[in-house]
C-alpha cells in the first residue's frame, strides 16, 4: 500500500504529520505522489472555516477505491459528523489518536471502515519521527507541550488539541540531543502555550528548559507559541544570556485594545503586553516581534481598531499573521452577533496588512548596507543559482549562492523589500 500526507494549519499539524509518516513507513507502508497514493491522509486544520471547507472539497477529489482518512483538528472537533455531510471520507483520526495509524490502516485494509478514532487523552504520547520521516533537514520541529485551557473565546483549538499536557524533561532533552548531533542548525519547540510548559515531574519551568536547551550545538532555537498571559520575566534573562536563542519572538497579541482582549478573554492588557516588549528590548535591543491579529471581532469599533494599528506601529512587528474574525462551533463568541459588517471587516485587514507593509518596508529598508547572517533555508524553486534564506529574526532573503542548503553564510543587503531583502553573499 502507499500513501500521501497533504498537511493543512501550524506547526504543530506540520510535525504531526511527520509522526504519522514515520509510522506509516514503519508499519511498511511507501510514499507515493498524490495523484498515485492507495491512501491519502489529509491532516486538517479547523481554526477558520474557509480553511476547513477546503478539506472536504480537497477530500472529494479521490475516487474510490482509494482511501481517505482526515486526521488533526478537523477529525476532532466534528469526529463521526463528517459522514453526515457526506464527505469522501474512510476514517476519521482525532489529534490525541493518530499513533494508532496502523491498527487504522489493518482495520482499512480488512473492509472495516467508515471508522473513527477520536477520543481525547490525558497522557502525554512520545512519538519522535526518524530522520526519514521529517521534511526539513534543516529546520526540525520538537514538541514540547500541546493543549490549551485558556478558550479565548474566538477560538476552537481547546476543542481540537484538549487540556495541556506537557512532555517530560527528559524526553525533549532526549530527542534534543539527537537533533543536535544529526546537525540541525535549527530547532523549533512546539505547543500551543510554550511559555507555559512545566515539567511533570519536577515543576521545572520554560526558561529553565530554554537555559539547559541553550547549552546544546544548535545554532538557532526557536518556539512558537508564546502566549503573552504566561509570561515569566526569567525567560528574558535567559534569552539574554543564551546567544543560540534566536532574538525573535513569535508574541500573538490579537488585538491593541484592552476593551477587546477581555472580549476575547486575553489575559493581559494592551499596556502589559507593551510592558513585556520594553522587557525584552531593554535586555536585547536586537530582539524583534511578530504576531497574529483577528479584525471584526463582535464589538470591534473604529478605536478598538485603531488601537490595533496603534500597536502594529508601537511594536513594529517584522512580520504579523491578520485575519478576519470567523465564528467556529462551541466557542463562547459564536453566540454573539457578529455586529461587523463582512465588508468592514475586510477593509480593516486591508488597512491593517497595508500599514504592516508599510512598517516591513521600513524596517527592510533600514537593513540595505548591513551584512546578516543568513541560515540558507532552500533552492529557488524557479531562478536558478538562487537561494532563499532566513535571518535570525526570520526576514526572508534572496541571494546569489552556491553554498548548500542548511548552511550559514554572510549576506551583504543590497536591496529591500516589504516582505523580502535582497543581497549578495560574503566572500572571505
Ligand atoms: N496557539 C496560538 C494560536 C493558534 S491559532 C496562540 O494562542 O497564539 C492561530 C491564530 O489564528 C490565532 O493567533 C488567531 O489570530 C487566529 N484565530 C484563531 N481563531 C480564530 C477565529 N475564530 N477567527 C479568526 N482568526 C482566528
Ligand atoms: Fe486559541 Fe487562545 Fe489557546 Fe491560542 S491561547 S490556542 S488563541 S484559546
Ligand atoms: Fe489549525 Fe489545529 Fe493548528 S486548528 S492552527 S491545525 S492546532
């Protein structure tokens, strides 16, 4: 049998999606192009309806007797309703699930589908991808924690990824240490609320984690998600001092108004979120933001929504995720009128992503003369002798190189961009 994953959503769908390749190919299992695949596992993303519509339509394109299995947040939050909806579905895989993909595809492979697998678990499933099994061989994903208790109240994911659970200390030094001596020159941990992570067993907390991991030989260790409401003021110490932590912080605010992040029940103010960036900035003037925000949340006025762009310039993030609020099933603001206008909505993430362009592009500009270091991330997928490449504050850059991907290189800025810088590469 063969198969194809297609990943839609985060990080962490990403690194799911590479578990589950690796017991696929353990259990004997070949990869195959998605046109050729007996089986496709779509691993699906349920933060936004649009994207979630796109997995059925996506779905339907397989004629039987190929094999469908939706994994991921989508599985878990509509489980065996979605073959009420009649989609092109086999077998549903809910997120605390899926390293029971081989007894799924035993029980695929002797005839008994339609099935589902989607109830929730309280323990923390260690599954670490083999080499063979990851995407990157230059950025590896560890997993640290997944879950969340906070319910924002836009959001579904404390419906599709459960309660926190944390990994154990020893598990994530572990698999670490491997990533470390396999070369990655980077490694990004994962969680919903990273900044959150404790040992279970000792209570030892995330900068601790971050301070033993910054002693490893990888060149840059990032996380992502941060959530500002857990902020520990030892992380910033601890950034400080650890020069292999990438001075980047992925710090999603949401919105810039107060009145609108208790709405959203954020727990953290406009002023303590500002006070947390001044934090890090005092430490490490180099330190750079990016974040995510939601436009025509129930009850956003025109000041909520210039306190919004009010932050992007207070801030002036190198980069920010904007989207349009979207009511998603059992969340608290489903139950509001959305009060905002489609329209509006959209006129604000325009103006919103505008005035982001308008600060990248200032930024960047800022940067043409200087030489960064450059962490060579792939080949151009069409010009070739081009590389495309990521600073440490992840700002993409194109460049003339032959050095391979996954090294280090000097990239004097020649040009800029809003959403790019150019240069040429270094000799010495
Ligand atoms: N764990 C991450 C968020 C994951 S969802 C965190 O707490 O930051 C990624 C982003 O999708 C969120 O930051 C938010 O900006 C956006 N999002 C979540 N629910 C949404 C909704 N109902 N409508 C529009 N955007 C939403
Ligand atoms: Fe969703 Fe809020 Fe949890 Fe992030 S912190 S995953 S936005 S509920
Ligand atoms: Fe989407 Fe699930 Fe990630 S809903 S954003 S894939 S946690």
């Amino acid at each position: 049998m063969t198969f194809f994953i297609k990943t839609f959503g985060c990080q962490m769908n990403v690194s799911d999606s590479e578990k589950i390749r690796h017991l696929l190919l353990e259990k004997g299992l070949r990869p195959a192009p998605e046109a050729e695949a007996d089986l496709i596992v779509i691993n699906s993303c349920a933060v936004r309806a649009r994207p979630q519509e796109k997995i059925f339509s996506y779905a339907g394109r397989f004629p039987r007797p190929k094999k469908v299995i939706v994994a991921g947040c989508v599985a878990q939050s509509e489980k065996r309703g979605i073959f009420s909806r009649r989609a092109r579905v086999d077998y549903v895989v809910g997120t605390h699930q899926f390293h029971r993909i081989g007894e799924i595809v035993d029980e695929i492979r002797s005839g008994r589908y339609p099935g589902a697998a989607v109830g929730f678990s309280r323990r923390w499933q260690e599954l670490v991808p083999g080499a063979g099994a990851r995407d990157s061989s230059v950025t590896a994903y560890l997993s640290i924690m997944e879950g969340c208790d906070n319910f924002c109240s836009y959001c579904i994911v404390p419906f599709t990824r459960g309660r926190e659970k944390h990994r154990p200390l020893a598990a994530i030094l572990g698999e670490a240490e491997a990533l470390a001596a396999a070369g990655f020159p980077e490694v990004v941990l994962l969680g919903q609320n990273v900044n959150h992570w404790r040992d279970p067993g000792s209570g030892e907390g995330f900068p601790s984690l971050l301070r033993r991991l910054s002693r490893l030989p990888i060149h840059w260790i990032r996380f992502i998600t941060s959530y500002p409401g857990y902020h520990d003021p030892e992380l910033v110490e601890v950034m400080a001092a650890g020069r292999n932590l990438a001075r980047h912080i992925h710090f999603p605010a949401q919105s810039g108004s107060t009145r609108l992040l208790r709405r959203m029940n954020r727990a953290y103010t406009r002023s303590q979120y500002l006070g947390i960036v001044s934090a890090f900035r005092r430490a490490m003037p180099e330190m750079k933001f990016s974040s995510d925000f939601i436009v025509g949340f129930p009850g956003e006025s025109e000041r909520d929504f210039a306190l919004t762009l009010s932050l992007l310039e207070q801030v002036g993030y190198e980069s920010v995720f904007s989207f349009v609020y979207s009511p998603r099933p059992r969340t608290k603001a489903a139950a509001w009128a959305a009060d905002v206008p489609a329209a509006l909505a959209k006129e604000r993430l325009l103006a919103l992503q505008e005035k982001q362009a308008a600060i990248q592009l200032k930024n960047n500009l800022g940067l043409v003369g200087s030489t960064l270091e450059v962490l060579v991330s792939e080949s151009h997928p069409r010009k070739k002798g081009e590389k495309i490449g990521r600073t440490e504050s992840y700002r993409v850059v194109n460049f003339p190189s032959t050095a391979p991907v996954g090294r280090f290189t000097k990239v004097h800025i020649t040009g800029a961009g809003p959403h790019s810088l150019r240069g040429e590469e270094c000799r010495d």
